[in-house]
C-alpha cells in the first residue's frame, strides 16, 4: 500500500475554498480581492491579547514575511513559503509519486501542502511563544485571568495558530476568487505601507524620522541642519543619512530596471492551425519565472537566522562561537553572522564607523550573500518554473490545447517543446541570476522606508503582473472566446 492510499482519506478532506464553476466576473473578483486586502489590513492591526512587547524574530524578513509583529498576522506568510519550499523540493526530486495533470493527484498535493502549513505554523509558533523574549506574556492578564503563565502563552499560540490559518485560507480565496496571488498581494500591501510612509512620513512627537520628501524641504528651509556637502560628514548625511539620496535613487533605479526587465523578452510566433490568418505570440520575458523565487531564498535565511536566534536564547554565551556570538540579539561573528543577509548600508561600510568586525569578515559576508542569492535565485526560479507548468513540456501541451502551433514546424508538442529548449531554461537560469543581484545591491545601498532590495523588487514585480492580469481579465470580458487562448 502506498503513501498516497493510507494519507487519502486525510488530505482529502482537508477544508478548502470551493472552486468557481464557470467564469467568474471581472468585477466580482474585483470585489473578492479588495474585500480580502481589507481584511488583511485589519488583521494585521488586531494585536495578540496577553503579549509583551517583545523582539520580532524575523527582524528585516518581515516585510518580505507580510505580517505584523504582535498582531494576530504574526507568523505572515512565512509558513505557507515555508511549505511551498518543501514541496518544490520534494516534487522536484519526484520523492512524491504525484503527477499533476491527474486531477486525483492534484488533490492530493492540495492537500498535503495545506497539512504542512499547519505543521510549519505550529514548528514557528510554538518556539516564539514559549522560547524566552520572543513574544513573552504578560503576568498582569493571567493574574487578572486567574491562570498560570502558561495558560497565558498557550492562548498567545491559539490566536498565532488562527491567523495562521486564516491568511492560508485568504491567499486562497484570492487565487481562485480574485485577482492575482495572495501573497503576492500581501506583500505589496505591507511594502506599499512603509515605502509611502518613508516619502512623505512627519515627524511626531516621539521624534520619528521624516520621509525623504519631507526632510529635504526642512533642508531646503534651513530647519535641519547638515552641514556642509563638501566635508565628509556633511556629504554622508546627505547621501545616506536625513538627505537619503542615495537610497531614493536605488529605489527609483529597482522601479525602471525591473519594469524594463519585465519588458524584454522573446516573442515566439505562433499561427492557428485551422483558421487561416490568425496569428499570436508567446512571450518568453528575461524575468520568466518572476520575482516570487526570491521569497523561498529569503525565507530559508528567515528560518536560519529564527534557529539561531533560538538557539542563542536557550544556550546563551555558553553556544559555540563557531556557530554564533550574539550582541542586542543580533548575530556579530560565527556561522549565523556570515548567513545573515547584509540588510543596509551602515552594516557593511566599515570606514563609515559603522560596524566593529574587520574588513574581511564584512566583505566575506558580503560574498556569501551574493552567491547565495545568485544560486538560490537560479535554482528556486528552475523549480518554480517546473512546478507552475511554465517548463518547455508543459507549456508545448498549451499551445497545443489552445490549437496553435509554431510557423514552419510540424504541429506536434516535442517539436515544439524542442524548439522552446532553445530558450526557456536559459532565460530562467538568467532571469533568476539578475533578480539575485538587483536585490543583494539594493539592499547594499538602502531603499526608501527601509524596506530590503527583495520586497521592492517583489513589489515592483508583483504590481507589473497585476497589470497585465488585469487587463487579460478586461481582455477576456470583452472577447470571451480569448478564454481559450488563455487558458
């Protein structure tokens, strides 16, 4: 008997969003997706009840994370990333036996990838809440309460393990329902936030900084001071410092290149194989497998950075250095150190004072977090492509199916599928590469609101993708027999 026998009666009963039957409206998943988003943003603005403020654990992941510290949105997508990356890799190394044109398997992957969620939510849960300083709980609720301590963390658990669930079943209700992915759109939510509130943000009372608009006409008014340009501080300031130039030009650099990026590609023509004259093109873009590759490669050094955090908390000094010194919770030498992403520009400009490591070990830093978004991005864009049925095979059987076929070759899906060797797994490997390093130099140099390189570049990515879906679905609306094409 086979796994897929004995977890059967399990996964597929698994709850989960009925599937639309027939064409769904463009304006009603309009109203699916904005009411979603809505309550996205009021989840992640209902606080946990019993908690402490405490450290975010996921510390510069978070935005990527799309979540909310000390909100009921704690754990954010991570989880659901999480599985995705085990279940790319599994699948990848056909470990699961599944194939997903049959429509029985496809429920079985379903379902098996919704059970891991849960698992991976209760694996990130659990340790933040019971694992010291983290998401600690507060002893004036469960004296009020009547209740041990531990009464207090497991009710912290139970409201993580909820929004846990509710932002799984929100991504899907968008996938089938609305309009583009869920997570994506989760994470364009978040990244828009701080990305407006790092333009025109106004100091409040308790001395926050301004955004970059709002600096340089208090500049420009002489009510902030920064001394002269020509000096090395003054400079400083303006560049990296109130003036911020240089992160608002890598910001507005990310925005033109990706959208430029998105435009590149090479279009293979296509002609209908029974109605004379009709003719199309299937684009291959240098950005084919998008941005979202970038969220598994962050996401597996979120969840190495949370295991030495965790660490750190139960061993204390007594952790091997080779593995981690700690100095505020944040790792300064060992193993941890080196696999922390460089996160802005003040970690690795030594000669600004900044940093207290050697040269060397900065730019040793530096060099690991290059190849591992270099690699990591070629290899998860190379299964995501497999995965999403954007591989040479499968996308021959669609151009097959819509009854297209490519000019001067015989109709048949290995012709084809030999024809789109030539280049789709080359732009994949390519596209994944460039992506890598647009975010490692984005964060290198700093963007505005402090959000990293990869949330711009998924942000710019992800809205870019909306667009065109957008104007598909208008597309569709208008000349219903488009459907097919589109599949």
């Amino acid at each position: 008997m086979t796994w897929k026998a004995t977890a059967e009666p399990i996964l597929t009963r698994m709850p989960s969003v009925r599937c639309p039957e027939g064409h769904v409206p463009f304006k009603r998943k309009l109203a699916w997706t904005v009411g979603v988003l809505m309550l996205y943003f009021f989840l992640s603005n209902v606080y946990l009840f019993g908690a402490n403020q405490g450290s975010d654990i996921f510390g510069q992941f978070r935005s990527i994370l799309a979540g909310g510290q000390g909100t009921i949105l704690q754990l954010g997508i991570g989880p659901i990333v999480t599985a995705s990356i085990v279940m790319q890799l599994l699948g990848g190394a056909d470990l699961l036996g599944l194939d997903t044109d049959d429509p029985r398997d496809q429920v079985l992957y379903q379902g098996l990838q919704k059970a891991l969620v849960v698992v991976m939510i209760s694996l990130t849960g659990l340790p933040m809440v019971f694992a010291s300083g983290f998401l600690p709980a507060d002893p004036a609720v469960a004296s009020a309460l009547g209740v041990p301590l531990v009464a207090v963390k497991w009710l912290l658990f139970a409201q993580i393990f909820v929004g846990g669930v509710l932002i799984l079943f929100m991504d899907e209700v968008i996938s089938k329902w609305g309009v583009g992915s869920g997570i994506g759109l989760f994470i364009v939510a978040g990244v828009s936030q701080k990305l407006v509130g790092g333009l025109i943000a106004f100091p409040s009372l308790g001395g926050q900084r301004p955004g970059v608009l709002v600096a340089w006409v208090e500049i420009l008014l002489g009510e902030i001071s920064v001394g002269s340009p020509l000096t090395g501080t003054g400079l400083q300031t303006l560049l990296f410092g109130v003036g911020d130039l240089v992160p608002l030009l890598t910001t507005l650099l990310i925005f033109g290149i990706v959208v430029y990026a998105e435009s590149v590609r090479v279009e293979i023509p296509l002609s209908h194989a029974r109605v004379k004259g009709a003719r199309g093109r299937y684009p291959v873009k240098l950005i084919y497998a998008s941005v979202l590759p970038m969220i598994f490669v962050r996401a597996l050094q979120a969840n190495v950075q949370f295991l030495g955090r965790i660490l750190h908390s139960q061993f204390g000094d007594t952790l091997p250095r080779w593995l981690g010194v700690y100095t505020n919770g944040q790792p300064v030498d060992g193993l941890f150190y080196y696999l922390n992403p460089i996160h802005s520009p003040q970690q690795w400009m030594w000669w600004a004072g900044g940093v207290s490591q050697p040269p060397w070990q900065i730019l040793l830093r530096v060099g690991i977090d290059l190849t591992l978004m270099l690699v990591g991005g070629a290899i998860f864009s190379i299964f995501w492509v497999k995965t999403a049925d954007m591989g040479p095979e499968a996308t021959a059987r669609q151009i097959q199916n819509s009854g297209m076929q490519i000019p001067g070759f015989r109709r048949n899906p290995q012709v084809m599928q030999k024809v789109l060797d030539r280049y789709i797994p080359q732009v994949t490997v390519l596209g994944g590469i460039l992506v890598g390093l647009l975010a490692v130099l984005a964060n290198m140099l700093g963007t505005i609101g402090g959000i990293s390189g990869t949330s711009l570049l998924l942000t710019v990515s992800i809205t870019y993708k909306l667009y065109e879906e957008v104007a598909e679905e208008q597309l569709m609306e208008m000349h219903p027999m488009m459907r097919q094409l589109f599949g």
